[in-house]
C-alpha cells in the first residue's frame, strides 16, 4: 500500500490524558498536512510541513497541540489534556513539490470520554 | 476569511446525472477540488481544477468552474449506488492548504 498511513484508526480516551497520532506520507511527498474534522463539516486545516520544517499553524491549533516531523518523513501529533471538544477525526494529508494534488489517509478517530 | 458553500443533500435515481453545487468567495483561488468520503473513511481525491480553466472532464466526471460567478460544479454521469458518499469542494489559493465546504451528501437509489 502506497497511500498515506495514520495509526491508530480510532483512539478512545479519558478527559485529561494525553494521545498521539502518527501519519506516515506517500514516499517522496515532502508536504505533508494535518486537518481535523468534526461530525457534519469539512476538513479544517491545523498545521502543514516542508520536510522537516512547520511552515503554518492554524489558529485551532492550541498550545495543547504539537506537532513533529523529526526527520522529514513521518509525523506525529500530539493532543495533551484532552478535553471532549477534541473529538474528531484528525486527518493526515501529503503532496509532492509544487504538485497541488493533496491525498488523505484514512484518519484517525479520537473519541473523548 | 475564506468561505465555501454547499447544498447538503442530493438524491437521484441510478443511472441519472448528478450536479452537485458549490460557491466559493475566496477570489484568489487558484485551485478548486473535489473529494469524495464515504462512511468511517478518509477523503478520495476526484478530481481538481486550476482557476484559469473553465472545465474538466474525467470519464464520468465532468467540472465546470464560473470564476466570474465564484461557482463551481461536478457533474457525475450515469450516475451508480456505489456513487453514494459525501462529497466536498475545497479551494486553495496555493501550498494546499484547503478550505472545504460542509460536504454535499450524495444518496443513489436503486
């Protein structure tokens, strides 16, 4: 399989507790993207990447949020003290160089009880 | 800020054409997508445009972009019960960073 990666596909929590999420881009993609979405909306962008380097922060990305790319090729992002309002899917996305053709992963699925 | 705008909900008949409807207000858009989820999924790219285009067509698909109008569209042909899903347009103005409508859910009845 050649796609995007995201592990785990669903995460249940408790308020409070601290989770990450980890996306494996295609091979080569040198963009890779993390979007959240929320029951009945689109997408919303939080954060993207140039190799290593985070170029762009969302203002939904709380200082509760981090995200890495230590190495240029897989990422991973971490929610601390999560509350329930951070359920939702979270979605991993890359594209190559100036190619503007995005591909999701699968997502993962945080539920917060 | 940027804003994208669906209709939320279309039903057609197998074998039908479906027109599924977006606006956009962003006028420095310079790309316009749209993807297609279907249950408990991530999001299938299926097709884009690049602004300085007025359509695109891809076998069953065909896009229609009015830029003058910020309206775009995606026409789905002979249309299949595997077809059903939610389908999002999203714009971008560069470096994919997209913003998405609320989705379009699409249901094709036998």
């Amino acid at each position: 399989d050649t796609g995007v990666s995201q592990d785990p596909r669903h995460k249940i929590t408790k308020r409070g507790q601290n989770v990450t999420f980890r996306c494996d881009p295609i091979s080569e993609h040198n963009r890779l993207y993390w979007y959240r979405q929320t029951l009945g909306q689109g997408p919303e962008f939080l954060t993207y990447f140039q190799n290593e380097a985070q170029l762009e922060k969302s203002r939904l990305l709380s200082d509760r949020f981090s995200a890495e790319r230590p190495k240029g090729s897989f990422s991973t992002l971490e929610i601390q003290r999560t509350e329930q309002g951070d359920s939702a899917m979270y979605l991993c996305a890359s594209v190559l160089g100036n190619n503007e053709k995005l591909f999701f992963g699968s997502g993962t699925q945080l539920s917060v009880l | 800020g940027e804003d994208v705008e669906q209709s939320l909900f279309l039903s057609v008949r197998e074998g039908d054409s479906s027109v599924i409807n977006c606006t956009y207000t962003d006028s420095s858009s310079t790309y316009l997508y749209w993807y297609k989820q279907e249950p408990g999924a991530g999001l299938q790219l299926l097709t884009y445009i690049f602004s300085n285009m007025d359509m695109k067509q891809d076998q069953r698909l065909t896009v229609l972009l009015n830029k003058k109008d910020k309206h775009l569209s995606l026409r789905i042909a002979d249309t299949q019960t595997g077809d059903s899903a939610i389908y999002f347009c999203a714009e971008s103005s560069g470096y994919s960073t997209l913003t998405f409508g609320k989705g379009t859910m699409l249901l094709v009845s036998p």
